[in-house]
C-alpha cells in the first residue's frame, strides 16, 4: 500500500539535520493513515536489532545493524582489552566494506566523534534500502530509524556536556571523601 499524502507531507530528513519532531510526533502522524496492524507494527520498530521484522526492509537493516554493532564491539574490545563475547550477536549476512569503515571510525579517541561516524553509516544504509521505497511502508520504517538517529543529537551540546562532566566529577569526589 501507498502512503503519498503522508510521506509527501513529512519534512525531509539530512545526516547531520536537525529532528523536526520526535519519534512519538511521527508515530502521531502515522496513527490516522495506517491500519491497526500496520501502525502496531510501525510502532514496534526500535533501535536495537530484532527478532522479528515488520517487512524485508527491517530484515535487512537488523542484518546490518548487528553486524555494525558487533564490528564496533569487537574495536571497543581491542582498545580496551575487554571481553565483549557475551554481546556478539549470530549475524545473517555479510558487508564486506563494513569492518574498513567501522575501523576508520574508531581512528579518533573522540568518542563523540566515532559515534557520529557510526550513523553516518547507518544514514548510509538506510540511503541504500531507501531505494524503491519512496511511498510505501518501508519508507515510513526508514523515516522512523532516521528519526531515531537524530534524536539522539538533538539534546547534546557543549554546556550538556560540561555540566554532566562536572556533575560526575562532583560524585567520584564525593564518594572518595566518603571512603577516606
């Protein structure tokens, strides 16, 4: 089925853009123009890689996100020598560029930046399986893991940042003078 009135009328999303509405604003819009067991699956998607899938397209991107995910684990590994076994997931397919490109995105000890790579990878992505998807309901899933990832910046910022750096400087002090 086609959503054209729905997806035409959402604004259009960019890498490094901000989120013009939060994931609950968009599953608002979807409410009125899918049905119960559409919108019901739709609402389910989430950022961490399933079990199941609403369509081929969230097959496919739970294929590339666990490998992502599992290709970042194993560098969070050798960086800091930890055993990350218990938190590799059985992958389904194989991206051979991806162990390059998650490797080039660790090149930095900014975590902020190696994070920000990583969704301009998974932006990538979800740029490939968009293809044939412009109206449909894979459209809406791509749309909604876009959101996800900008989202997830919208909050931060320097002063954020500086304030959550002094407040656990505050506790590890605290602490330590509880201990002494």
């Amino acid at each position: 089925m086609n959503y054209y009135y729905l997806i035409a009328s959402l604004p259009m999303l960019t890498v490094n853009g901000e989120a013009p509405f939060t994931v609950d604003q968009f599953m608002g819009q979807c409410r009125d123009f899918l049905s119960d067991a559409l919108y019901d699956a739709l609402d389910k998607v989430e950022q961490i890689p399933g079990s199941s899938s609403c369509c081929d397209t969230e097959k496919k991107w739970n294929a590339f996100e666990t490998s992502l995910r599992n290709r970042a684990a194993h560098w969070v590994a050798h960086k800091t020598k930890a055993d990350v076994t218990p938190f590799i997931r059985e992958e389904s397919e194989v991206f051979t560029t991806l162990e390059k490109q998650v490797e080039d995105a660790f090149d930095t000890d900014n975590p902020m930046e190696v994070e920000k790579a990583l969704d301009k990878l998974r932006w990538y992505e979800l740029d490939t399986l968009a293809s044939g998807h412009d109206f449909d309901f894979d459209a809406l899933f791509i749309y909604k893991i876009r959101l996800f990832i900008l989202e997830k910046w919208s909050g931060l910022s320097k002063e954020l940042g500086q304030e959550q750096v002094e407040k656990t400087v505050a506790a590890i002090l605290e602490k330590s003078a509880e201990t002494a």
